[in-house]
C-alpha cells in the first residue's frame, strides 16, 4: 500500500491485467497565499522550540517564529522536505543615537525574571538617548568592542574643579558598610571642590610619583565637604556579623599602600584588554536605554535556575568600557535538509509556523526541536 495525495480521485475498482507504474518529476511545491493573494515567506525569526501543542495533540509539534508574512492558519497534511536557504547578511539598524557602553557590571534582574518566567539580565550603560522601547522576539548577537577609554573629566562644583591629594590615611567606613553589606573605605583629601555625588562603576587612581595603582569598583561621594572621599570596594567580602572576619580592611590596606600621604591620586577609566569580539545571543530587548543608562535583555539561556551563571558568564565575555553592538546571529550553512511530517499552521497570526516533525515522541521533543534550530 502507498499513501497517495489526497486530491487523487477515489477508485476502489482493482485491475486484475498487469499494469507499469512510471515515475514522473512533480513541479516544485508552491507555497500558499492569503486571501489577498500574498504569498508566505518562510523566513526564521528566532529560535524555534517545542511547542505546547505537544502537550494536548500527543505528539512533537515544533514551533519557528517566522518575520511577518502573509496570515495562513491553516496547515497541510502530507511529508515535506524543509531546506534552508540562506539570508543575504544585513546589518542590525540600531535607534538613531543609541550608544551602548557597559559602565559598570551587568547583572540578574530578580524582579523581572520572575515576573516574565525567564531569565532577564541588565547593563548599567554609559548616559545615552534614553528608549525605554526594546525590540519584539528576534534572536539577536551581541558582541564586545573594544573602545580606548577617553580621558577622565574631572567634576567641578561650579567654581572648582575636583582635584585629590592624600591629606591622611585611608580607613573603613564600618557604619556605611555595614548598612550597604559591602566595604566602603574613606579617604581624608586636601580641600578641594565640594562635590557628594559619586561614579557608578570601578576606575583606577595612580600614583604619578610611584607609578603604583588601586580600583575602587564605585564612587560613593567625591569630596564630601571636599575633605572625604569615600569609595567602594566590592571585591573584597564583608562579613556584617563579624567584622574581625571582613576583608574591608585588607581594602584600606591595599589603598594605604598606593599612596602615602600628600601624593597626588590621578584619576583614569578602568578597562581590561583582551575581550573584543566575545559574542552573546539574546532572544529580546525589553528596554535599550531605559532612563538613558540601563540595558535590559533576555538571553538565549532563558532557565530562572540557572539565571546568576547566565549573568556570570556574561560578566566573563562583556567587561566595563567595552561598547555592545547588536547583529543577527549567523546560521548553519544553507542546504541543510530536515524532513516533515505535516504542517499545522503555516504562519499562525502571520509569525508562527507550527509542524509536525517525523520524529513525533512527546518525550523528545525538545531535543528534536533544538536539532531542528541548529539546522535551519
């Protein structure tokens, strides 16, 4: 017995004469059109996963976002053969004037991960236009750039400009890191501009005269009353309990050890080499510049288990001073082939392909989708 297309005329008359079966080339398919006679484009939008469908037709159905193309629901019913043909390379148009420089450590954003049910992370980035808008669901790239830091632009209380001379040694701030649960070390400087707002991200002070240096990760005041610095130290631990425990002290240690007093505390940008081209998939933005300094994203590695080692691997590839530019992923190389069972939908609401691939167990499905994402 041979399934035939379900077009065919029904005969159910048997021939009992010896009859020759001759092959013949059948046109290429064509693909549907909707009412207005749009014709669907297949193009892949993202990562394509196992679909709920499974759940309830008890067997794999795979889902692809596909780019917005004509709205066909309904599916087909019959083996197909999906063959990938590759997209011409475009560059991703970013918002006019958006800029994305990392200025301090990105992080796991608690509230919004468990709200969405997935993984969000953000970056604290340089002032930029602010967008609170984001992108809809697209896989995208992200990549590290390198960029030569400028030089530090000292702040100036209007009539002043900051200027830090060790005027006595630096020592812990215990009430102030006790109430932040991390070390914060003060500096006494000689008067200079009174200045208590800080910088939010780590820069390096050097010594012009020994050449030695120190990184306090954040600012919190430049000059209160311009005789104090205090600055963070988050590398080092804080034990709340038990300060005889707490590394803050080794951090005032190590910042007494750069300078002595009445040295001169150059201030510089702090940037590690040796990070550009690193490369992260993100399935959506929420926000690109949300109050002009905060990137929020969704990575590809959307498990809520497993989000603080997402963050942390992002941490590892993408460092503070680096800029973020936004691409497409590259795929497989084209002509990769996968057989289908059957269609679904061809493009539910004119985004979503859902088919049936020939491996149909529920219970493997989720690998028959990733195998399916990795070809197309």
């Amino acid at each position: 017995m041979c399934p035939i297309n379900a077009n065919a005329p029904h005969v159910d008359a048997p021939s009992s004469t010896g009859i020759k079966l001759t092959s013949i080339a059948i046109e290429p398919f064509q693909l549907p059109a909707d009412s207005n006679g749009v014709t669907l484009d297949m193009t892949i939008n993202g990562a394509c996963s196992r679909a709920s469908h499974t759940d309830w037709l008890g067997k794999c159905t795979v889902y692809c976002p596909l780019k917005s193309t004509a709205v066909i629901e309904r599916g087909y019913n019959g083996a197909l053969t999906f063959t990938s043909i590759a997209s011409p390379e475009v560059p991703y148009t970013m918002p006019s004037g958006l800029e994305l420089n990392i200025a301090s450590k990105c992080s796991k954003m608690s509230g919004h991960t468990d709200a969405w049910g997935r993984c969000v992370l953000r970056c604290q980035v340089k002032p930029t236009v602010s967008l609170g808008s984001g992108t809809g669901w697209s896989q995208l790239q992200l990549t590290s750039r390198y960029v030569e830091p400028p030089p530090f632009q000292y702040p100036s209380d209007g009539t002043t400009t900051l200027s830090l001379r060790k005027r006595n040694s630096c020592a812990v701030s215990w009430g102030h890191s006790d109430s932040y649960k991390t070390c914060v070390v003060y500096c006494p400087v000689e008067q200079t501009a009174s200045i208590g707002s800080g910088y939010g991200g780590p820069l390096v002070f050097k010594n012009p005269r020994t050449g030695t240096s120190y990184t306090p990760s954040r600012i919190m005041h430049w000059a209160w009353g311009g005789l104090t610095m205090y600055t963070y130290a988050d590398g080092y631990v804080h034990n709340v309990n038990e300060r005889s425990q707490s590394q803050c002290q080794q951090a005032a240690d190590d910042f007494n050890a750069a300078f002595d007093v009445g040295d001169i505390m150059d201030v510089w940008h702090y940037i590690e080499e040796g990070f550009d081209g690193n490369t992260f998939l993100i399935d959506r933005v929420l926000h690109w510049s949300h109050g002009s300094t905060s990137f929020y994203f969704m990575p590809s590695e959307k498990a809520v288990s497993t989000c603080d080692a997402t963050a942390a691997n992002f941490q590892s590839k993408f460092k503070v001073g680096y800029d973020i530019e936004v691409g497409y992923p590259s795929g497989p190389p084209s002509g990769q082939q996968v057989a289908v069972a059957g269609i679904h939908h061809w493009a539910y609401s004119g985004t979503g392909l859902y088919f049936f691939p020939e491996v149909s167990d529920p219970a493997t499905c989720s690998q028959t989708a990733s195998d399916f994402a990795a070809k197309l």
